[in-house]
C-alpha cells in the first residue's frame, strides 16, 4: 500500500518577499535554489545538494488579521506508483483535486484536506530543475509518456543554475504556467 515517506517542504505566504528570503537566507542560512519574482515565489533549501528546497515563500499573505500562513503541505512518496495510488484513492474518497503537475524535478498532485488545507503528495523524478515550474500532466498515461513530457520541460529548463534567474522571456512563460 502507498504511504508517505516524509516531509518534502512547507509553503508559506507572505507579505513581504524581499524580507522574507533575506530572513531565511541570511539569518537562518539556507540557499536560494529557484526563484521566480514575478509570480512572487522563492524556494530555499538547507542543503540543495540532497534537496532542491524545504521552504517555498509564496507572496501573497492577506493582511495581519488574517492568519492564513500555509500555503501548502507537501508529502513525498516513494515511488510514480505510490503517487498514482494516492491520486486514485483521493479521487475515490471525494477529496477535491486542485491539480496534477510536472515540476520537472517532481510530479505532484495537490488536493484538500479535510479541512481545506492545500496539500500535496509528490514524487521526485531524479532531473534537478531549479525553475518553478508547474505544467498539468496525466499521471495515469504509460510510464514512458510521462517521463517523455518531464524530460521535455526539463530540457526546456535545465540550463538555469542553482539559484539562478530566468531571462524575462522564460520568466513570463513560467508566469503563465504557475497561473
């Protein structure tokens, strides 16, 4: 039976990026491994070697009196298997899909839970991209269409370092993909 194997990341809104990452960066010591300012998201790791990120900073927080902080949990799973099991039995206990996307890096399908709270289960594809990107995918296609299409949006991304910038051309396909 599928089951998660661990925490992958936290996502979190805020108000104010900038802070934020400098914050996580230069206070606490992590690595800025992609980042997108225009759709207002940056990922940091504490060790992108073994993890291309543990914290995703997702501009966007409501004002103070809000408390809502979480933009999302993210679960990781063993294996494709594990994650198509999870999207079938979320599907059948009627728990609302948000969406299904190829991160490149990842698959992931992020659904809600019982109480609302945005939550992801995800499968690590071994091709390092440290570009969000976020491209809907059918996970129940064969195993090798699926990786054709992640290997297609990896080759289109893969030249972006660890960290690094988009050009403003890629950066505003990667907009509208996050969109």
């Amino acid at each position: 039976m599928a089951r998660v194997t661990g925490l992958g990341h936290v996502g979190i809104y805020v108000r104010d990026l900038e802070r934020m990452v400098a914050f996580y960066r230069d206070v606490m010591g992590m690595q800025v491994t992609k980042q997108n300012w225009r759709a207002g998201a940056v990922f940091l790791s504490a060790d992108p070697e073994a993890v291309d990120h543990e914290i995703a900073l997702i501009r966007g927080r409501p004002d103070a009196e809000d408390p809502h902080l979480i933009n999302q949990i993210s679960l990781r799973v063993a294996s494709l298997d594990d994650l198509r099991a999870f999207h079938r039995r979320l599907v059948v206990e009627g728990y609302r899909i948000d969406r299904v996307v190829n991160h490149a890096s990842a698959i992931g399908c992020y659904f809600f839970d019982p109480e609302g709270n945005r939550t992801e289960v995800f499968w690590v594809t071994g091709r390092p991209c440290w570009v969000p990107t976020a491209n809907p995918i059918d996970i129940e296609q064969p195993d090798e269409a699926l990786l054709a299409e992640v290997d297609r949006v990896w080759m289109e991304l893969r030249h972006v370092p660890v960290g690094g910038r988009l050009t403003d051309e890629t950066a505003t396909l990667e907009v509208a993909r996050l969109a």
